[in-house]
C-alpha cells in the first residue's frame, strides 16, 4: 500500500518524478483541470449571480474515471502531495482537486516544481506549501469573468449577426487588428526622394542643409539639389566611437513566443507544446530530465544555482574576458516572478550533445532557450562606428561604417543576431572625395504594417492584456472563428472579423477596450495579492456590463441572411446561407416553419490506396467539420487517420506513414523520419 501520493498534471510529467522520488511514492496525474463551471442557471453560467457569484462547479465530461481512480489512490495514502504547475491555473488545479477528493487539511501538501530536476524535486518534497487562497480566487474570478463575458457576448452576436465568439480578451486582440487595419486603408502615402553619392568602396546620403534635416518632397526639389551640388565632397567630420552591444535578458513566455515566430518560423501553439515537452522530461538514456525551468513565467531573474555554474562553464570555454554579469530588469509592474526566466535545467546539457535525444523542432527551441540564457550572463559585444560627413556646397551627406572589435556574447547568439561589418576606407580630415555618379530616388511612406504573429504578442504584453501563457489559445481562436485570414504571416481581418469588432464597440467600446481590459488584469492581480476583495469585482463589473448586454439585444440591428438566389424545393421561400456549430450551411428562410436544408455535394479528393482492401482513403469530414482521412468502402472498411496519410510503409511495423505540417510519423509505432 503506497502511503505518499504525488499528483501532478501531466502523466509524462508523473513518470519523470516516480523516478526520482521511489517506491514510497506512487505519483500519478490529473490530466490537467478535473472540473468547470457548469452551464446550468441563469443563461448557462454556471454561477449564482444572487449569492455572491458562487460557482457550481463540475467534473468536466471524459473527467470522471479519473476522479474516481483518485479518489481511490487518495484513499490508499496518509499525506498527498498536490504537485499541479507552479501558477494561479496550477494552484487552482491544486484547490480543486483537494476539494473534489475530499482532501483534509492535515493530509495533504501543496509542493512546486519550477524544474522537473532529480534534485530540485528532491527539494520541493522537502519543502511543501499549503495551497494560496488569493491565487485561487484570483483564477477563479478570471474564470467567472471570461465565462459571463463570453457566454453573454457570444450569444448575442450569434443571435444578431452570426458571429461565432466573442471574449474579454480575444475580442480586444481582434480589436487591435482591425484598428490596424483601418489606418491602412485611410494612410495616405507621402512623396519624397533620396539623394545618394556613390563612391567606389561606400555610399552617402543627404541628410541636411547647413543645419536643417532636409526632406525633399517632389522630383523638382531633388533636381534643385542635384543642380547645386558639384563633384567635390569634402570632409567636414570623422567620428570614431567603440560601441557597446548588450545582450538580451533571458526568456519570459512572451519573449519566448515572439522569438521563436521571428527566428524559427514558430507559431505561438507550437513553441508552447514543445517548451511543455522540454519541461516535463525528456529521456536521455541514462536518465528522464526536465531540460527547462517551467515555461509560464514574466520573470527574467536567474537563481545563483544556475549563475554560478554557468560563469564556471563561460570562464572555462571561453575565457575570462567573455563573463558578463546578471542582467535585472526595471520593469516590474504586472510581473508574477514567482519564479524564474525560461532556463536550461543544467549549463552542462548543451544542445548538440543532446541532439540525438530530441525532434529536430525541439532541437531548435532547446538550442534557442540554452544559447539565449548563456549569451544573457557573457559580455557586451563591442563595435568600433565610424560616421562621416561630408559638405557639398552645403549640403551635408553622411556614410557610416562599423567593425566588430570583440564578439562577446555574439560568441554564441551570431546564429540569432546579425553582425556583418561594414568597413569604411581611411579617410583623412578635410580630404575632399570625388565621384560624379549621384543618384535621386522617388520614394512614397508606407503605412503601419499588419501585425505579425509575434508583434501581436508584444502589442498585447505592453499593453497588458491578458496573461502571455494564454496568447497562444488567445490567437488560435482568433483564428479558427474566422476572423482573421494570414496574408505573408500577418494578420488580415475578415468582414465578419471587422463586423464583429464594430458592433461591440457599437454598444460596448467602454469594456471591450485596452485600458478596461489592463485595468482588470491589474484588479486579478490585487486580488492574487490579497488586496481585493475578488466578488467586489465581479459585483462592480456585472453592475457595468448586464444593462449594457441587455441593451444590445433589444437594440442591436439583426443581420438579414446572405440569399443564394435559389428557391427552396418544398415551399417555395428563399433560401439563404446559415452558419451552424460545424460551419456555413444552405437552408430555407422560413425556417422554423420549413426545416429544408440542402445537401451540400462534397468533392471527393482521392489520397491514395487503402492498406487494409481494395479501396480508397478519400479526404473526409466529421460530424463537427475537421477534416480526416477514410476508406471509401465504410462501413465495410473502417480505416480511418486524423493525419493525411501517405503511400509508403512504416519500415519498423509495416503500417501506413502519415503526414501533418511537414512531419512524418507512423500511424501505429513511435517510428518518426527526421
């Protein structure tokens, strides 16, 4: 009979401990969130609005047999040890489990792993916690907010213009894009020419006019440049500077993001499921180890555990003058630095001598996270900038030049940052340089470009809104509502996107906005601190936000149905295009009174032969329209892959290769191509 019970989050994760805490310990995993509110009460909510806003919480569906194998293995243990991730959804995890379980007071713990390392599990066996209340009540009123603001908004715009979602977030993040947008289409661009002397080995351009920054707005102005200036550029000024180039503070979730978008080509779902992977554990033969610090984080503190050997290995691999020192950053407000930046584990863990143990995807963000965090701790690059500038009959160009003196911490970051040198000739004071090739270029402003994947992330985390660890989800839906189309990998609003933006700020631009949003994210915060009282603010908001909803369904315009310019075969009415929970459908317009709907003729897209009969695996659709692959002989035959499969064989069990994002894996073993 096990007496100490560990539970934890993730069943890999709970593998990786066992290990290391032994046989008087049986951990075993939650599989995340085991309960929700329920959409039961007044409008599905879930919440007692008349008592409080008390939640009514539930098993969420598939949960129960978990619950029940918990119940018993808590049953079987004297001290449970609560072991969900070190952040207000891990300490809600915590609460919720204690209280499904029927956990008392004096027989359970609460423990944080900030590293799944054998000894810094070791250490947080060794140095439990109880579980924070204001952390809880903090998620807990996230968790209420989001539910009445997205059951409520959702509803209505469904109701009136068919759109699929909204939220306190998501429809702030939309916002921003279809803002961007709209100064896109009113940007009018501007004219204005450049003027570049072109010597043999360098260029330089106007800048000024005696002591005026010029700008040249017509064709006519840069002839009555080019008509004034001679052959002769004299040398007015040579400045040399050494210049230093610090590095960048470790990663926080939202740097880590924006960067693995930029440099990798990552979207933000990805780059967080593989950092989840490279927390939890991986297996590198010898031994199961976490090779990153736990990946939610807005600290970019390093604990003296980490600096002191990573000095160590920077001094012995690449010599004393390459230590830098712990970059500490000013900005503090809205930050949780309940724990570290995103860090390697172990400085000895370097990437390429791990390579083999790992997907070339996570390959690539381990070497990013490992080289990013020892680059913070080396020393400023250092570059020698020469500026020169030359007068023509009073017109000032410039040419700038610059030389990598010392590399520092680009030693290991050149990969991620660019340092090409730029060498500029000897030039002497009041050497007069000769050249008659001048070129007059016409140029025109541009407007404001769309946002990126990774400029969304960081308009949102300077702005405040919502939490990074929940961008990734934030941006997904976005996404998947059909809001947002990408166009060269920015964002680009559908009308439906920009419809939906423009009736919320018809009857809600006071709430659904960056500062209401920023100001409640400061409000969760004070609540995590103990410093509000959690269902004053749900009371406050309600107060704000119920008479504006009810407002918007007795006053907000219906949008009349698209109509396809057929007549529907048994009543003769119009029909019209609906949206559904599974996507767009064609149905009568006099509906409820005639339920026709039209079956849609679906093309067949051929994939390749069926393994298992004389078939073939055609692309399908589910009930619920995601796409997957099946035999066109079911139900007779039964083959079925959610990944595109493709006409080659597993070379290790003989099964059917299949395809997603560029990734080949077996549709039956581990077996993986790289």
């Amino acid at each position: 009979m096990s007496k100490k019970l560990v539970i934890v989050e993730s069943p890999s994760k709970s593998k990786t401990i066992e290990k290391y805490l032994g046989k008087d310990y049986k951990v075993t995993s939650s599989k995340g969130h085991i309960r929700d509110l329920a959409t039961t009460g007044q409008y599905g909510l879930g919440v007692d609005i008349e008592k409080g806003f008390k939640p009514n919480y539930v098993p969420i569906k598939g949960k129960s047999s978990v619950i029940k194998q918990l119940k018993k293995d808590v049953k079987e243990s004297d001290m449970v040890y609560l072991a969900s991730d070190p952040d207000r959804e891990g300490e809600a995890i915590a609460w919720h489990l204690k209280d499904a379980l029927d956990i008392k007071d004096d027989n359970y713990k609460r423990v944080l792993f900030n590293e799944i390392t054998h000894d810094k599990v070791i250490e947080a066996i060794n140095n439990p916690t109880v579980i924070d209340d204001n952390l809880v009540k903090s998620q807990e009123t996230r968790r209420i907010l989001d539910r009445i603001i997205g059951f409520r908004l959702s509803k209505l715009l469904q109701s009136k213009i068919g759109a699929k979602s909204a939220g306190r977030v998501q429809s702030v993040a939309l916002k921003l894009i279809v803002d961007r947008e709209r100064e896109i289409e009113a940007f009018i661009p501007e004219e204005y020419w450049k003027i570049i002397a072109i010597f043999p080995e360098y260029e330089a351009e106007l800048f000024k006019y005696k002591d005026d920054d010029i700008e040249l707005h017509s064709e006519e102005e840069a002839n009555k440049v080019l008509d004034s200036i001679s052959e002769e550029y004299k040398v007015e000024s040579i400045e040399k500077k050494e210049k230093n180039r610090k590095s960048k503070f470790p990663f926080t979730t939202s740097t880590l993001q924006q960067e693995a978008s930029t440099k990798l080509g990552f979207p933000a779902r990805k780059t967080m499921s593989i950092a989840q992977k490279l927390y939890e554990g991986i297996d590198l033969g010898s031994e199961t180890v976490g090779l990153i610090t736990y990946m939610r984080t807005d600290s970019i503190r390093l604990s003296d555990d980490f600096v002191k050997p990573a000095m160590k290995y920077i001094e012995e691999n690449y010599g004393k003058k390459y230590l830098g020192y712990v970059k500490k950053s000013k900005k503090t407000e809205n930050v949780q630095d309940a724990h570290e930046g995103i860090r390697p584990t172990s400085v000895l863990r370097e990437p390429l001598k791990i390579k083999e143990y790992l997907s070339n995807d996570e390959f690539k963000l381990y070497s990013l996270i490992y080289k990013r965090t020892l680059a913070s701790l080396m020393s400023d690059a250092v570059v020698n900038q020469t500026t020169i500038i030359f007068d023509n009959n009073d017109y000032k160009f410039k040419t700038t030049g610059q030389i990598l003196i010392f590399d520092g911490y680009l030693k290991i970051y050149k990969d991620y940052e660019s340092s090409e040198d730029k060498i500029l000739p000897e030039i002497g004071d009041n050497e007069v340089a000769i050249t008659n090739n001048v070129e007059s270029t016409q140029h025109f402003t541009k407007p404001p470009a769309r946002y990126t994947e990774a400029k969304l992330i960081k308009e949102l985390e300077e702005l405040g809104i919502g939490r990074p660890s929940t961008y990734a989800t934030i941006i997904d839906t976005i996404k998947s509502r059909d809001y947002v189309t990408l166009e060269e990998k920015k964002f680009k609003p559908t009308t439906m996107g920009i419809e939906t933006t423009d009736k919320l700020q018809e009857f809600f631009s006071d709430l659904i906005n960056t500062d209401y949003t920023r100001d409640m994210e400061d409000d969760l915060d004070k609540i995590a601190e103990g410093n509000l009282v959690w269902n004053k603010v749900l009371e406050e908001f309600y107060k704000l936000f119920e008479p504006r909803v009810k407002g918007a369904f007795s006053n907000m315009e219906k949008k009349e149905a698209e109509k396809t310019g057929e007549m529907c075969p048994e009543c003769g009415n119009p029909l019209v295009i609906r949206k559904g929970k599974f996507g767009s459908f064609t149905a009568c317009s006099n509906y409820p009174e005639c339920k026709y709907i039209k079956k849609e003729e679906q093309e067949i897209v051929e994939i390749c032969n069926c393994p298992n009969c004389e078939g073939k695996i055609i692309e399908k659709k589910s009930r619920k329209g995601k796409v997957f692959y099946g035999c066109n002989n079911y139900p007779k035959c039964k083959t079925a892959y959610w990944d595109k499969p493709i006409d080659k064989k597993c070379p290790e069990c003989g099964e059917m290769l299949t395809e997603k994002n560029g990734s080949i894996k077996c549709s039956s073993c581990d077996y993986k191509e790289d």
